[in-house]
C-alpha cells in the first residue's frame, strides 16, 4: 500500500468493537484487518471498504481513516478513525513531552452579554523559550472543537499529539526555536478553563445552562489578561484558523497595539444570514435530545449525543464548498438496491467524506521580531 492511494479488502477478521491490533511500522506499508458484519449474518461476511493510510505529524505517527463503507445496518456503528503510533524516540521536531498550566483569576471580567465572572480559570501549554525583552510570543487560538493541546505528548504512552503538531515545533512554520508559543482553551469549552462543566459558586452545582454566554470579544480579553500575567505587552503573532481565525482578527480590532501581526486563517467577521440560520437547525438537534434534560444533563450523567451528532453533521455540511459536495456526495445511487441502504450510503459518505483542511501558513517564517 503506498500512501494516499486507495485499497479495497474484501475479507477481514478482528472486531473494531474489541480494538484494531495493528502493527504500524515507519518507512513501511500499513495494512488493516477489520471486520463488520450485518444483524443476523454471520461474523465473516465480506463487506468492502475503501481505506486510506496516510503520515501526518512526522515520519513516526500514521493515521488511517476509513474513507466509505458500503452497506446498511451494520451492527457496529462506523465512526471516523484515527490511530496513531507513539514513538519510542521522538522526533527531533516535537517540541516534546507538555505539561498544561492552569491560572486562576480573580478579577471580574465583565461579558458581552452584561453578565460577569467573578473568578475563572483559564488552562493553557507553552512551547520553546521567551526571549529577554519578551518580544518573541506567539498567541495560538483554537477553533470551535479544539483546545489548549496544540503540540507535543503529555506522556511517553500518549498515541496521538496536539491538534497542530504538524505546524508547532523546531524547524516547523512556527518554529518554536524562534517562538515562545502559548495556546489556552476558551472560556466556556469545558477542557479545563472555567465553562458549564465548572461548579457555579453561588449554587454549588455545575452551571450547565446557566453558564453566562461569552463572545469572541469575551475571548480576546481574556486571552489578553492572560498574556499580562505571562509579561507579554506585544504579541509577535496572533493565530488561527475558522473560529480561532475570528479571534485572531478580534485582536487587531481590540488591541492593535498589542500585536505586530494578525494570521486569520479560513475565517471571516461575521456569519452569513443562511450560517445563522444553520446553526439555529444545529441548536434545535440538540435541544430536541431527550438526552438534553433542558441544558442539565450533567446532573443526569447522560450526554445528548444523538442531538450532537446531528448539529455537528450539518456544521460539516456547511464548511464545503458546492464543487467539494458534488465530489464527496456524488454517485450512482441507482445500483443501490434497497431505501434502507441508500439513506445509510448517504449518511455515511456525508460523515466520512469530510476532510480536515490543510491549512497552508507558508507566510509564517517572515514573522520578524
């Protein structure tokens, strides 16, 4: 198998509901047993997939995804899969093994919405060093469904690194033998700064729907205290790509002085009419959930996870291009032979075929400071 070509199996053995046993090895190919079957046929039934293996952060770390399943009413659920080997040596552009860093702050901040924290939390990383004069710091915001892990390992038996580990580290576009780079979670994102999974003081239970709602604005000044209590006056770059990318541009609106260069990567000021109105359809999936219990279903310890699936399916649909639909979505349904499996191909090319975009930061290195 080589890299990026497409490979078709027609038999398998082990279960993905039991884990893949894979043996990923650098410099060669990789292939895949699994297996799936239909409710009621037996466990060996050959069902084709079309896989794709490809290297991402380094040579040492292969992801593999399953590209499109063909079949209905499978009896484990396909789901989009990334595996990934942990080097025993890594590699020399890995900023390395990270540890977050959690700061509290006790100063109210006041929200768009008229609302205000008392105190919150704000969890982030650092990688590479901070010059003398502090003059070097590069401010890393994530988009909708990241966080704070942009790089590196937390651990020797971690399998997969921070979401921009391909673009983070020494020698990459942000190259952090240059940089002093710092990536926080958002307020409000539940992955360790204050949010709705955070114990509201004045009730002692977690906020759930009562967490105030905060904007990119709110993000911005909180992102900006933060970078007082690290002692950085001026940003040599502020950084992101969709919703991080707002943030980004928010900063050069806000405190222009505050940075000398703004990276706004796939991002726009505002909403369309038509993205509002998705995202409203997206809203209503969630709360039309039984599993949303009115915004408190940590109390319940459910997840609505049916509501989720379906508001981040159509989040995904928006994100592509017509030409990029007519290439995912089209096909000759007519040799399909049931309704059943014409709604299950559909619904599975929608979830499969969406691919995470390479963003191109080329433009990184001619960051002076």
């Amino acid at each position: 198998m080589t890299f990026g070509r497409r490979v078709v199996y027609n038999t398998w053995h082990s279960s993905l509901a039991n884990g893949l046993n894979i043996n990923l090895t650098k410099g060669r190919h990789v292939g895949l047993p699994l297996h799936y079957a239909r409710r009621g046929e037996p466990t060996c039934s050959p069902y084709v997939f079309a896989l794709r293996v490809r290297p991402t952060c380094s040579p040492y770390v292969f992801a593999l995804k399953i590209i499109t399943p063909v079949g209905a009413n499978l009896r484990v659920r396909p789901q989009l899969i990334t595996l990934f080997q942990m080097p025993d040596i890594l590699p020399p552009d890995c900023v390395g093994l990270v540890r977050p860093q959690t700061h509290q702050f006790t100063t109210p901040l006041a929200l768009d919405c008229g609302r205000s924290l008392p105190s919150y939390e704000l969890i982030y990383e650092t990688y590479g060093q901070l010059n003398q004069n502090h003059s070097n710091a590069v401010l890393i915001c994530h988009a909708l469904s990241s966080d704070h892990h942009a790089a590196g390992y937390y651990s020797m038996q971690d399998k997969k690194p921070g979401w921009w580990e391909s673009c983070i580290g020494p020698g990459k576009p942000i190259d952090t033998n240059r940089f002093f780079v710092v990536s926080l979670n958002n307020l409000g994102a539940c992955q360790g700064s204050t949010g709705p999974k955070s114990i509201n003081p004045e009730t002692g239970k977690p906020y759930g729907p009562d967490f105030p709602i905060v904007t990119v604005r709110d993000w911005v000044k909180s992102q900006a205290r933060l970078g007082d209590v690290l002692g950085i006056t001026q940003w040599a770059a502020v950084i992101g790509g969709s919703l991080g990318g707002m943030q980004a541009l928010q900063w050069a609106i806000d405190y222009p002085k505050h940075l000398r260069h703004s990276v706004v990567i796939a991002a726009a000021p505002k909403l369309t009419a038509q993205n509002i109105a998705f995202n409203e359809v997206a809203r209503q999936a969630i709360l039309s959930d039984p599993d949303f219990h009115a915004g408190h279903y940590y109390q319940h310890d459910v997840v609505p996870r049916r509501g989720l699936m379906l508001a981040r399916m159509l989040g995904h649909i928006t994100y592509l291009s017509e030409d990029a639909m007519r290439k995912s979505l089209g096909g000759n349904y007519a040799k399909v032979n049931s309704i059943l499996a014409l709604m299950s191909n559909f619904k599975l090319k929608v979830i499969y075929a969406i691919k995470a975009a390479h963003l191109l930061i080329a433009l990184m290195p001619i960051l002076i400071y």
